[in-house]
C-alpha cells in the first residue's frame, strides 16, 4: 500500500506525461459541448465545469504513449471517452435520483429528469459522432460493444434494486458491464490510436478491464468508508437507493438473521431512520466486507500489473503501473 505521499507523486507522474493532451482534450470538450439547444449545452458545460479527474482520457492518451505520442486521432478518442462517461453520469443520476454528483447539485436537479435524460443522449449521439469522423469500423464497433454493456449493466442493476439476496458473482456481471467495460474500451482505443497490433489492443484492453474491476471496488468501499465532503456525494448512497454492494454481499454471507433484517430494513425504506448507518457499517466490518472486498480489488490491480510486464519499461508504462497503486489505495 503506497502512502499518501507516494499517491501524490504518481498522480503527478502520470499527469506530467499527458498534461498537455489533456489541455486539448479540454479543448475539445468545450467545442464540442455545445449543442442547438441551450439546455444541452448548458449541462454539457455545468458537467464538464464540475470537476472530475478525467481519468478515462487520461488512461487512454497514456497507453498511447506506450507506442507514440498522441496524434489528433487520440486526442479525439479521448473526447469520445469523456462525453461517454459524462452521459452515463448523467442517467445514472436520474435512475437513482440522485441530489448531488462531485459534491455539487445534479443535473437532473438543476434541470429536471426528462431534460437531462434527453441531454445524455445527445452527449452519448455526439460521441458516436466525433467517432464517426475518424472513419474507423473498429472504433466504431468497440464503442457500440461498449453501449450495449453500459446499459445492459444499469438494466440488469435496475432489476436488483431493493434485493438483498445478491450473489458475489451478481455483483461481478455489474462491475464488469457498468465499470470495467469502459475502463477496458480505453486503454484499448488508447493502444489502437497509438498502432498497436492487434496482441497489444488485447492485452490492453485486459489491462483496463482488470483496473476498472478494481476501480469500482474500491469505490464500493468507499461508499461504506470515506466522507461526503471527500466523497462528493452521501455516504452510504449505495445502500440507501437499493443496492447491495461487494462489501455488504461479503458481510451478508455470515450475518445473523437479525443483521439480515437490519439491511433489509434499509432496502425497504430507503433510508437510514430505523437502522442508522453506523449500525449497517458496524456489521459490514464484522464479517470482514470491506477487507474481503479490498483484498479482490487487489487480486485485480496484481492481475493488471502482471499484464503490463510484457512492455518495455517506458515512462508510459511506469505510468500504467503507477495507475494500479493509485486506483487500488485511493481515498475518493
């Protein structure tokens, strides 16, 4: 486990290495957030405004340079990344009716569920669009593979909402198709825009996918352990809109009956006046879920360094490898 320092300094690292395509991946979201219609654009613009690490970009521009520095192809790939994301950002915070996203008012709130629907659909149409123009069936048919499991993943999430008998192997189909899948379109577009063969695409993607597997868990966790201020949303959101995560489907495999009937008590009400939070979180910790769960984030970000050992040592691929510790001991 890195210390915080040492978070610090490859947050840094990986930052000084894609800085400046980052800046023209800004660039590029500016101009192309901008719709016929205010709305959109506002909310596209309130979105990009609002924070966020850019983390899927950057995974992206990174593996690029494990074969050449970013061209305009992978500056625009980056683009696509990001308006992809900040469209799933914005359903998802419809479906889970969700108050605040990054610590600040969601769009729905701002702007109301049936405006922001239809503003993420314009962000995900736009990104097919600037895909479009690189003329690549490759790119194409990856992002389209991609939607599918986006939303096959919030389908299937939507169908367990307010179930408490949720299997680990669930949990893992969710991560996969809501987290992981986008993680593993990056680094693979990142490798197709930098010509790699088609090998190093796969190992790549499977690189991605191992991170974001490894991403969503400790996110899972935090949701149990960080706070709002830090978290920029509610603690114990996840339990509270209906459903159960990693930490508390370990817990719950060895929970008494009168545990169970506490969780239960959450997922019924969909709030925390009956059971407080500490109570659920007391229990999660007592069946060891948070460090059951940490402990398979882990067994991930391993799994996505062992991958990244057929590459020459790089800065690039210092940087990959920093990106593991990074996701795996993050505190937001």
């Amino acid at each position: 486990m890195t210390s915080k320092l040492g978070r610090v300094l490859t947050a840094r690292e990986i930052m000084s290495l894609v800085s400046g395509d980052l800046e023209k991946v800004e660039e590029n979201l500016r101009l192309e957030s901008v719709g016929s219609v205010d709305s959109v654009s506002q909310i596209a613009q309130y979105l990009q405004s609002n924070g966020g690490k850019r983390l899927r970009p950057m995974l992206l521009l990174v593996t690029c340079r494990l074969f050449q520095k970013p061209d305009a192809q992978a500056i625009q790939l980056g683009t696509v990344v990001e308006l992809i994301h900040a469209a799933t950002l914005v359903h998802d915070d419809v479906i889970d009716e969700a108050d605040t996203r990054r610590g600040k008012p969601s769009a729905n709130v701002l702007w109301g569920n049936h405006t922001s629907v239809l503003a993420g659909d314009w962000l995900y149409m736009q990104a097919f669009q600037i895909a479009l123009r690189l003329q690549r069936f490759d790119v194409l048919e990856l992002l389209i593979t991609l939607t599918q499991q986006m939303v096959d993943g919030e389908l299937l999430q939507l169908e367990r909402i307010g179930k408490i008998d949720i299997s680990e192997a669930d949990s893992m189909e969710l991560l996969d198709r809501k987290t992981a899948s986008l993680f593993s379109a990056c680094t693979k577009l990142g490798a197709i825009a930098g010509g790699g063969d088609a090998r190093e695409q796969a190992l790549l993607g499977d690189f991605g996918w191992n991170l974001g597997m490894a991403f969503q868990m400790v996110d899972d966790i935090l949701d149990f352990t960080s706070r709002e201020s830090v978290l920029g949303k509610p603690v114990g959101n996840d339990l509270r809109e209906g459903k159960v995560t990693l930490p508390l489907i370990y817990a719950l495999e060895t929970a008494s009956a009168a545990e169970r009937e506490q969780v239960a008590s959450v997922l019924r009400s969909n709030s925390y006046d009956e059971v407080p939070f500490a109570t659920i979180l007391e229990i999660v910790n007592r069946h060891g879920g948070i460090e059951r769960t940490r402990k398979r984030a882990n067994e991930f970000t391993a799994k996505a360094r062992t991958l990244l050992e057929v590459f020459p040592e790089s800065p690039a691929q210092r940087a990959l490898l920093a990106a593991t510790d990074l996701v795996a001991d993050r505190d937001r």
